[in-house]
C-alpha cells in the first residue's frame, strides 16, 4: 500500500509556526505574493531578508516543536517503510525533527540558503543580508538568497511527486488551503481506486476531490486516522 502525505501551514500552526493565510492574510501590512516572489525581492530585498530572517530565527527557538501530527507521520512511516512519501509545502524542518526519512520538501527549506548564481545549496541558520559573503567564495558577495520556493519558481521533486502519485493507494492532505499550485492539483493525479482524505479545520477550494474530509485539528485528526 502506497501512501502519500501532503502537508500545509496548518500542520505546524500547533506548533506555534503562524499560517499563511490566517485572518488578515497579511505579513506586517505586505501580501504573502509581495514578500514571496522574484519581483519582491528585486523590488526589496531587505524586507524579504527580514521576512525570512525572523522566521528562521523563531524556528530555531525552544519552544517550537514537533506536535502529535508530525510525530504520528514518523512512527506511522516506521511501521510502512518504502511506501511512504511525506510532501510537505512547510519550509520548516518539524517533520525531519520528528523522525520522518521520506520528507520531500517541495517548497524549499528555511535553514538552507542558495547561491543565486550557482545554485549551491548549503546549511544556514543565521540572518542574510543583501551583502552576506558565500562562505567558500568570498567574491560572490550579496548572492545568497533564501533556499525556498517563490512564486514563478518551480517547485522541487515535482517529477517524484508526480510518479509517486500516480501509483499511490491512499492519499492524506493535512492543513493545506488548497490554493496553492501544483500542490493543491496533486490530489487530481491520484488514480481513482485511491483513498482521498483531507484533514483541515476549514474547507477548502479541493475538498470536492476528497472521499473523506476531516474537519478537526491536525495534531487530533492524524493520530487517529494514522492509529
Ligand atoms: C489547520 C490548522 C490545524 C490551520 N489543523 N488545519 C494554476 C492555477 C492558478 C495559478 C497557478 C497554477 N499553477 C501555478 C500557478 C501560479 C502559482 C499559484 O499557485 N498561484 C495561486 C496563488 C493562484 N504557483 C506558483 O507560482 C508555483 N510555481 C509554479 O507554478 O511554477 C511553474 C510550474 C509550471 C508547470 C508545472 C509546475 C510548475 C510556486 C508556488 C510557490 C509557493 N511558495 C510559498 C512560499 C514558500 C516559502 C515560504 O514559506 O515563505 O509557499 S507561498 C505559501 O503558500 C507557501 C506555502 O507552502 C503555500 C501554501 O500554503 P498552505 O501551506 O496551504 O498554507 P495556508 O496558510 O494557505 O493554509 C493553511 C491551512 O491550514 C488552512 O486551510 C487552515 O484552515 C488550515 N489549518 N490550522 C488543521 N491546527
């Protein structure tokens, strides 16, 4: 039994990490489009730097941590090993703390950055700034930008993604609004014997396309449809 699991901001929301799209929408007045695309950051650079420099830094503090929903995904996975794909939209890293192996983050990841002109990926837990040096070429000086997903970017692992859900039997998307493409058209890639289950607080523009939807919290929900 193939299972493929994607996940949202909803998921880490218990963990204390906000959502993107929560009541107002809204990061310190600017639209998420505004401080998560190449035409924000070329138009300024130093907010989107601020924007991901708070939230690495909040990431990395003690009191987040992995809730009951990224724990019950790692121990289900140890029980299924090598037929489980855990996609995850988050650029936190709670599912890896958590103990998952199969984690496929399609959105990038917060405590990396990348070289902009070599594409270079390598481990950061600091702030960036327009002027941070590339550690092991000093000469490239203001080319490291955030390793993650913008808007107009393409997505990671989308051929993985794609293969894994067109062979897969049962389908989970955790605390995902839905709106927010390719991942939200996956679930239109499973085949029609696959089981189809969303767990959200709310619905959400894909609900249609599940069997079974969940409207309970994640950190409830999972454990319980994972048990
Ligand atoms: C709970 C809960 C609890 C709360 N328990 N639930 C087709 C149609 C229209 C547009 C497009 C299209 N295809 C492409 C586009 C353009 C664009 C797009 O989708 N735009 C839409 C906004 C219309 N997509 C792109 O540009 C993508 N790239 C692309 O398409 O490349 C070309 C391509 C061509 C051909 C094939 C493939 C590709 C890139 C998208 C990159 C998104 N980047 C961001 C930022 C990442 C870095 C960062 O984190 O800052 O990713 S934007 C932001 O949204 C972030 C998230 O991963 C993503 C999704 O948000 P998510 O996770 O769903 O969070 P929320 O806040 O929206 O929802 C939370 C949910 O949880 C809610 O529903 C709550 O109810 C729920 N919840 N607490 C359970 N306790």
């Amino acid at each position: 039994m193939n299972v493929l699991v994607l996940t949202g901001a909803g998921i880490s929301a218990e963990s204390g990490i906000p959502t993107f799209r929560g009541s107002d929408g809204l990061w310190e007045g600017h639209r998420i489009e505004d401080v998560a695309s190449p035409q924000g950051f070329a138009r300024n650079p130093k907010l989107v730097h601020d924007f991901y420099n708070l939230r690495r830094r909040r990431l990395q503090d003690d009191t987040i941590r992995p809730n009951a929903a990224h724990l019950a995904l790692a121990e289900f996975e140890r029980q299924h090993p090598g037929q489980f794909l855990l996609v995850t939209q988050n650029i936190d890293n709670l599912h890896q703390r958590a103990g998952s192996q199969n984690v496929l983050p399609m959105h990038g990841e917060l405590l990396k950055a990348r070289c902009a002109l070599t594409g270079e990926v390598i481990p950061w837990h600091d702030d960036l700034n327009t002027s941070t040096v590339f550690p092991d070429n000093p000469d490239l000086v203001g080319t490291l930008r955030p390793h993650v997903v913008w808007f107009g970017e393409m997505p990671l692992g989308l051929e993985q993604i794609d293969e894994f859900a067109r062979n897969c039997d049962v389908f989970l998307a955790i605390g995902t609004s839905g709106n927010v493409y390719p991942a939200a058209g996956i679930v239109q890639t499973t085949p029609p014997h696959c089981q189809r289950i969303e767990i959200n607080l709310d619905a959400t523009p894909q609900s249609g396309n599940f069997a079974q939807t969940i409207r309970d919290k994640a950190s409830i929900a999972v454990p319980q449809v994972l048990a």
